[in-house]
C-alpha cells in the first residue's frame, strides 16, 4: 500500500543519508590531515630561533596545503549541487551555448595545472562551423572541469589529455575528454558514476576514489537533456563522451 511504499523510501532515504555521512567524513579526513600536518611543520621550521628552511622547501609545502583546500572547496562545492539535485532545486539555465568556446575556457584554466603539477600536455581539438547546444553554460564548464581535472590526474608525466567536440549525427554534438593514463578496470567502469564508489585500483589510491565528481557530472549532464558515456582499458586510458542536443533554430531558451 501508499503507506508501506512511503516507510519504505523513508527509510532508504535515511540509509543514504548516514551513508553520505560517513563517505563524506572520509572524504574530508585525507586532505585535512595533510593541511594540518603541513601547516604545523611550517609553523616548527619558521619559529623564532630555529634556521628558516630554504624557499624550495617552504614553496612546496604552501603548495601542498593550496592543493589540499582547493580539493576541500570541490568537495563542498560537489556536496551543494548534490543536495539540490536531491532536493530537486537543481535551477538550470537551459540556452545556445557555443561549446567550442566552453572547451577553450575551461581549457585556459586546466592547461597551466596540467602542465605545471602533472607534466601533461592537454590539447584541445574542435570540428569549425559546429552548431550550438543547448546546455547550462556554468554547468557544462563544471561537467567539463571535472572530466578533464580526473583525466589529467590519473595520466602520468608525458602523457596526453585531449579534449575535443564532434558532431556524430544532426542531432547531437559530443563533447569528448580521452586521456592515454592508466585507464579504469572493467569492473569498475560500471560503478562510476555511484556517489563515493571506491576501487583497489592504483586510480582511487592515488587520487582519493571517485568521489562525488562523476555522479555529480552524470546528474548534471542528465539535467540538461544528454547523455554521458564512457570507454576504458587498463594501461592504455580513458575515453568519456558527453553527447548533447543541438540547438535548432526554432527552438526557444527554456
């Protein structure tokens, strides 16, 4: 009955809850442990009376902690859109937008922290003359941010991460991020867009799991009416396809 069906999603609802609970408590230990260990260290070396340690070493340190708080700022920033999205306040400012210059933008942003932290070379790739899409602006840049920050982390120095648009039929047009890191296993690839999916692979040990970042891109790329995709193999990288309607003439910003 409506009464059983309504206790029942209650009661799942609270397990998620808890789940998210401690999967976020988790999430939040790693890089606040690392903020705190380095921040004390450099209290230690800068004390009155001790020999200040050389610039090399406190550079590295300070940027340490700027990586960690950024990665705190993402956590809370994925947590917000979760929330709305459960709470179905996900407001989205469906319009043409050209993709081409959301790939360059975001591709102006991650290019230097490829370049400067991993030793990637991120390139980008676009077929001129491609039509619109309709997509939230801000929240196609964040789909794409989160791509392409995963794809430039789990690629070792030297290699390549590429982001590219294609238009495989009239319809649509795909956004494309391929990496030649060290790809995702099988069994995982089914799992990745879970909230918090964790694998024992050397990805998730080297860059704190999955996260929230792929369920968030997933629910984001949904709300916008797409579809995203993805291939992979182990050793030789990773290929994820967002596929977005194009925007016809006729049709009005929603």
């Amino acid at each position: 009955d409506i009464a059983a069906q309504a206790r029942v999603q209650a009661e799942q609802a609270d397990k998620r809850r808890s789940e998210l609970v401690v999967n976020v408590s988790h999430e939040l230990r790693t890089p606040i442990a690392s903020i705190a260990g380095h921040v004390e260290s450099l209290l230690l070396a800068t004390e009155e009376g001790t020999v200040t340690p050389p610039a090399t070493t406190l550079y590295t340190y300070l940027t340490i902690v700027h990586n960690e708080v950024e990665r705190l700022g993402t956590l809370v920033d994925d947590l917000l859109s979760l929330a709305r999205a459960e709470t179905g306040e996900l407001r989205l400012n469906i319009a043409n937008v050209v993709a081409s210059e959301v790939i360059e933008e975001v591709y102006q942003v991650l290019m230097p922290l490829a370049q400067r932290e991993r030793q990637v070379t991120l390139v980008r790739g676009v077929v001129p003359a491609l039509p619109p899409v309709l997509a939230d602006r801000q929240r196609l840049a964040q789909v794409l941010l989160n791509l392409g920050r995963n794809a430039i982390t789990s690629t070792p120095a030297g290699g390549i991460v590429e982001m590219s648009l294609e238009q495989p039929d009239a319809s649509h047009l795909m956004l494309v991020v391929a990496d030649n890191g060290i790809g995702i296993s099988s069994s995982d690839l089914e799992h990745i867009f879970e909230r918090f999916y964790r694998a024992d692979s050397s990805r998730t040990r080297t860059s704190g799991g999955f996260g929230l970042g792929l369920a968030i891109v997933n629910d984001l790329v949904t709300a916008m009416g797409g579809s995203i995709s993805v291939k992979s193999e182990l050793g030789k990288g990773s290929r994820f396809c967002v596929l977005l309607r194009v925007a016809t003439s006729t049709e009005d910003t929603l």
